[in-house]
C-alpha cells in the first residue's frame, strides 16, 4: 500500500512500480532533495562556536587575573589550561550537543562540571606545578562558573527570545498506537515535537486529524521504507516515531529501520512505558536485546535530606521576609467580611496521613454548610470541587485566590514538615475516599504549596490531566525538578490563569 497525493519518492530505486501511484499523484513536479529543504532557521548548532568561546574566556581570562593579582606562577599558562579542561570536560560531558528538543543545561548541570573541573585541575596542578595555592586556584575558577551559570539560565528565560527548535514527526504505527501518540503529543506544549502527519499500519481509520499521506500494508511489504520516507520528503518531516505493535515489530521494524536510516530520515521509537522523565532511563544490550533500565523513584538519600533542608529553610526564610504582606493581607480579610482571618481544614498528607492545613479565609464564614447545594455545579469532572464564579468567595477573597496570597500561610504547614515547598495538591479526606490505585499514588509524597498542577493551568485542568502531572511529579521529582517548578510558578502566579 503506498502513497497517495504525494510526491515521487527521491530515487527510482525508492518508487513503487505501480502505475495508479503515478495517476494519484498531485505533488509538485520539481525533484528536491531531503537535506536542501530550508531547516529550522534557529538550529542549535548555529551558535555553538559561540557558547564554546564564551565557556573558554569566561574563565580563562577571570582565572589568569585571578593568579596574576595572587602573584602566583605562570599564570597565563595555568589560566589557558583551566579554560581548555573547562570545555572539554563541558564538550565530554554532552553540553555542546545539538538538542532537538530545545532543551539547554542548566544551573545545576554547569555547577556539577565545575566540581569534576576542580578535581582534575587539582591533579594536573600538583602533578606540573606544585607551588600553585589551592585556595587562590578554587577561587581563581569561580568566575568562570557563574559566567556559564549565568548563561545556561539566560537562554532558559521566556524572555530571551531563544525560541524552540521543534522536530518535525511523522508518526508510524497501527491505528491504535498512532491515535494515542498524536493525541498526547497535541495534548502537551512542554516538548520539541511537532507531528505532521501520519502512516498507520493496514486499513483501520484514525481518529486523530493529522494528515495520512500513505499507509503500511499489514504484513511486511518490500515498499515498507518507501512509503515513509516518500510521506516524511512530502510533509517536511526530519524525524519518523515508530510505535510497534503486532503488525510492525522485531524484523519488519528492524528492516524499516534499515531503509530509513539510508534514506537520510532520523528514527524514534514509542516505547510502551509512559510517564517517566528521561534521567531514569539507562538504555543497555544483553544478547542482541535492547534494553531500557528503569532507575526507581528518589524516596530516600541525599537529595531527600537536602529537599526537606530546603523547605524547612525556604519556610522560614519566606516566613521572614514576608511577615508585612501577612499582616497587610490578615488586617484585609479581617476588615472586609465577618469571620476569622485564617481557613482551617483537615487534609490528607503524605502516606494519606491527615493535617490542618492553613490558608487566609477566601469564602464566607459558612462556606462548608453551603457546599451541599453547589455540587451539581461543579465544574471539574473528578473527585475534586472546582466553581468557577462560586458565590461563597468574597470580593477580597478573589483577589486572594488570583494572586495565590491566600496560599502563603501553607508555610507553616511547610515548616512543620506536612507540607512541602513543591509537591502535589493537599486533597482533602472525601475526595481520597473516591481515589483508586492509581489516584492514591498522589499520596505517596508530601503535598506541596506549588506543582506541576500550578504552572500548568490550576483549576483549567481536567482531573486526569491534574493526576497525570501528579503522578509524573511523585516518580520522576528531583532538587532540580523542584528548583524548576519554583521559578515557574513565579510566572504562573503573575499569569493567575486557572486561579479561582
């Protein structure tokens, strides 16, 4: 089954010999070869001169003043090493490498480099020159991890302009395993992938609207490579996701890989595992088998010890530095309706154990008795009560709920250990009555003040997009994830979309 409505396939050995291709064919008559296409005009590779020059000056020069003002012996020559081990620990360790997704290193990755530059400059040093001080060597190298520090966080600003450099998929697979990942693919904005169209295996229609410029017969064809490197050249696509299935898999996959990889077309494939973020994935080959090593949740070691530091210090610190806001926003709930200025409600925590969480009074002083008559208007599909023009809330008490200031007294919870600074949303007792196995998975660790279901839309979000976020966030979290979702939710929180 080849294409239909498409462009000739580039080479004759590449063209289906059937004469009604030829009749259905409406592409256009110039011949263009797959590489001349124009490409995205913002390639990661363009600049990458650039970044490697400004990582080798950004700390040879600070590093030779540095030495130079100390006194020390050859500077210069100590300084231009610094710099060279500097980009070639960065270029060994794959941050000079073209990302398709868009994605660049950050903060973290270019502070982990610097401690492996410190090690191996503190053997070259003691092994060449011995009378270098240590001190005013560390101190020397330090410029030039915040001048990278600093660029790896400028290029990840939404405002630096830096756009994303989106691949171009064209999805390949039965029906089923098609319409599932264009779906989830369209679903989300966080990615580099961009599908285009779609080849599916055998008759079956497809649900999804991407376009379908030729299909797959259902057992293996001698055309099978043809046929999708003819609908990749057609749609512009540089990349084709293979989803297997019983119709394509093992040898068929194998010799459509082959062809794709000699018609120039990069190859992806689906795997069935879903949800699991790319630092837990550890490919291997055991007897001719790939293999793909899942590295279990963090649930205890060094980075859980170093999240509660963070959150018991961030708490207080926040605490601190915001006690007149608190004030300023207690004195206005207090003044603008009767009741008290703080909302106490029990919720279910970590291990589903439940806590009084704190929040500033948004509603009426009788919010609860009121709920019973409002549950035929909610507005989310789950477990979970959302309205959005809800009449318990007060008109201070809207501003509050925009602007999350009636989330800030969680701190305490965050300082007594309830809470976290990032996690999933507290829930409260009835709704985790109606959780299943898969919902309660949420309680597995602490709710957080912000999340995933924060920066990416609140209450605008299904209840299955709120427990698949969750869900992400609780086996694949990290100081880093948490670092990330906390500069995130700054935006979001300005943005105030989903918050009511």
């Amino acid at each position: 089954m080849g294409l239909a409505g498409t462009p000739r396939p580039r080479t004759p050995s590449h063209r289906p010999r059937r004469q009604d291709f030829d009749r259905l064919r409406q592409g256009p008559t110039v011949q263009r070869d797959r590489f001349d296409r124009p490409g995205p005009k913002n390639r990661p590779g363009r600049y990458l001169p650039l970044v490697i020059g400004f990582d080798l000056f950004g700390l040879g020069i600070p590093a030779w003043l540095v030495l130079r003002t100390d006194g020390q012996p050859r500077a210069l020559a100590g300084a231009a090493a610094a710099a060279v081990v500097w980009s070639g620990v960065r270029a060994v360790r794959g941050r000079y490498t073209a990302r398709g997704t868009g994605r660049t290193p950050g903060v973290l990755t270019a502070t982990g480099d610097w401690l492996l530059l410190i090690g191996l400059m503190a053997v070259l040093w003691t092994a060449v020159d011995g009378t270098i001080d240590p001190a005013t060597a560390v101190v020397a190298l330090v410029p030039g991890l915040l001048a990278t520090a600093a660029a790896s966080g400028a290029r990840r600003l939404p405002w630096s302009g830096r756009r994303r450099t989106a691949r171009r998929v064209l999805v390949v697979g039965e029906a089923a395993g098609v319409d599932r990942a264009v779906r989830l693919l369209a679903a989300r904005a966080d990615h580099g992938y961009l599908v285009v169209a779609a080849v599916p295996v055998g008759t079956t229609a497809l649900t999804c609207e991407a376009p379908v410029p030729g299909r797959l017969a259902p057992q293996p064809a001698d055309d099978d490579a043809s046929t999708v490197l003819g609908a990749a050249f057609a749609h512009e696509a540089d990349l084709a996701l293979v989803v297997p299935g019983p119709q394509l898999a093992e040898e068929r996959l194998r010799r459509l890989s082959w062809g794709l990889h000699d018609g120039g077309l990069d190859l992806s494939v689906l795997s069935h595992l879903s949800e699991i973020a790319e630092s837990r994935v550890r490919p291997s080959s055991a007897a001719g088998l790939t293999l793909l090593h899942i590295v279990p949740p963090l649930r205890r070691g060094p980075q859980q010890v170093l999240k509660a530091a963070v959150d018991r210090t961030g708490a207080a610190l926040g605490l601190i530095a915001l006690a007149p806001l608190l004030v300023a926003v207690a004195a206005s709930v207090r003044f603008t309706s009767a009741g008290p200025v703080f909302h106490r409600q029990i919720r279910q925590g970590q291990h589903n154990q439940p806590f009084t969480m704190w929040k500033f009074r948004t509603m009426v002083a009788d919010a609860e008795q009121h709920k019973a008559r409002l549950v035929t208007a909610n507005e989310n599909n789950g477990p979970m009560f959302k309205m959005r023009r809800d009449p318990r809330v007060t008109r201070i008490g809207r501003l509050l709920r925009r602007s999350s200031l009636d989330e800030l007294p969680q701190l305490f919870n965050v300082l007594r250990g309830d809470m976290s600074l990032v996690g999933p949303r507290p829930p409260l007792p009835d709704e985790v009555s109606r959780y299943d196995e898969r919902e309660l998975r949420r309680l597995a660790v602490r709710p957080g003040l912000t999340g995933l279901w924060q920066v990416s839309g609140r209450s605008d979000l299904s209840w299955q997009e709120t427990v698949s976020l969750d869900l992400w966030y609780v086996d694949n979290w990290s100081v880093a994830t948490d670092v990330g979702l906390m500069a995130r939710t700054l935006r979001a929180v300005t943005d105030g979309r989903g918050a009511y």
